[in-house]
C-alpha cells in the first residue's frame, strides 16, 4: 500500500532491489560452480563442497543437470 509520506513506495522499492541482487547472486553462484565443475578446472568436487556449503548431493546435482559427468580421480 501507498503511503503518503512515500515510505512504503521506498521500502518496496527496496525489497525489489534486493530480490533482484540476491537472483542475480544466485546466477552469479551457479556458473562459478559449473566453471569449478567443469573437467579440467583443477578443483575436486570436495572443494566446491566445502566453499559453498552445499551437500555433496547438491553439488552432484548441479553437475549431472548442467551434463558434467562424476569426476574420475575424486574421492
């Protein structure tokens, strides 16, 4: 709702900036994971794991939905 003092208006303004920063950081997030992921990249999935938190599976998931396949020399 509008007030007339034009707060409301300011603090919607605001939440919409910060959705769009906070997708704009997803996307930003999921192509560095696929960039680490990606073969020859040097980095096991264990490092990308452990840099951003998300459970093993999550990261497999990430790999097999972007078609990077397990790596061979992981563990």
């Amino acid at each position: 709702m509008w007030h007339p003092c034009g707060v409301t208006t300011h603090l919607i303004e605001q939440l919409r900036a910060a959705v769009q920063a906070r997708q704009a950081a997803e996307k930003a997030e999921l192509a560095a994971i696929i960039k680490a992921l990606t073969p020859g990249s040097g980095i096991q999935q264990k490092a990308v794991v452990e840099a951003t938190g998300y459970s093993r599976e999550h990261i497999r998931r990430i790999a097999r939905d972007h078609g990077i396949g397990p790596a061979k020399t992981d563990q």
